[in-house]
C-alpha cells in the first residue's frame, strides 16, 4: 500500500531514549498545540496508549538544518500575494506575522480581493483587512498529513470519523 508506505515514512515520536514514556505521558503532552499547525498532523496518531505520541508531517512540513519544522507561505506585501517564492517558517518565526489561509479570493493581479480576512495572529484567529496580511498560506491541505488529506470532504467531517478514515 503505497499511502501506508509514505505515512509510516513521515512518522514522528516523542517516545525514546531521552524522550516521553507511554506510561507516564500526560493529556498536555498529547494533546494538539497550536504550534503544531502545518508541521505536524492533528488528526493522524494512533490510538490507545501511544495517541498524541506518535504523530505524522503534515503534507508541506519540512525539517530545517537546526532540526526545527517548518511550514511553507507566500509573502504578501500591501494585499498582493507575491507566488514566485515560497518562504518556510518555524513556529517561533510565524510570531508577530498574520498568516491569511489559502482559500482566500485573489483577483488576476494577485491582490486580496476580500475586504476581511480571517487569519492568525500569535496563535489566535483574528479578523483584518487584506493589507495586514504578511503571508498566506500554500494550500488548504497544509495543516494535514497526506494521508488525512486524502480523506473526501475532510473538512465536513465530525473530528471522531475523521480520525477512523
């Protein structure tokens, strides 16, 4: 199966020497944290005693040369999106920027066409005007593992049959 192929190859754990125990890991250290959006994958983690332990990439996520993951955005300046570079932020680095999702409508000139933006700030969701926007996210299956990403009508789902499948 090459989809099992690829998941269990952009598997993470936080089990190990020097890392957690199964046993004596807590619900903080298992839950879903606000830094993991687009690096690593809220929905795909088995269950039982290692869930929230052992978890996937998101699609996009990469691993920087100081072993930090990173997600990628396109840069905007003054409401236009700038698509010819794509730049990989970590966690720490997002802090301080809006970050606008990709569904957003951009015209022909790759300006912002709404008037309000939904995007995060600081790990929370605010709502601003194109012009505050610093970068935008790649694509809407970036906070997911390619695996949960091929599940129809994700986004439709209750979260409890979207982690069955």
């Amino acid at each position: 199966n090459p989809l099992a192929e690829i998941s269990n190859e952009r598997r993470i754990t936080s089990l190990g020497p020097g890392g957690l125990n199964r046993d004596t890991a807590q619900f903080e250290v298992r839950d879903v944290h606000a830094t993991h959006y687009g690096r690593i994958c809220p929905i795909e983690t088995p269950e039982g005693p290692n869930i929230g332990l052992i978890l996937n990439f998101a699609t996009y996520a990469q691993v920087n040369k100081y072993g930090f993951l990173q997600t990628p955005y396109y840069k905007v300046e003054n409401g236009v999106v700038d698509y010819s570079e794509v730049h990989y932020l970590t966690a720490a680095e997002e802090i301080g920027f809006n970050i606008a999702q990709s569904i957003v409508k951009v015209d022909e000139n790759n300006k912002l066409v709404d008037k309000q933006l939904t995007m995060r700030h600081n790990y929370n969701y605010i709502i601003g005007k194109p012009k505050e926007v610093d970068y935008i996210e790649v694509a809407p299956n970036q906070m997911v593992s390619v695996a949960a990403g091929c599940i129809p009508f994700l986004e439709n789902d209750d979260a409890n049959r979207a982690l069955m499948g």
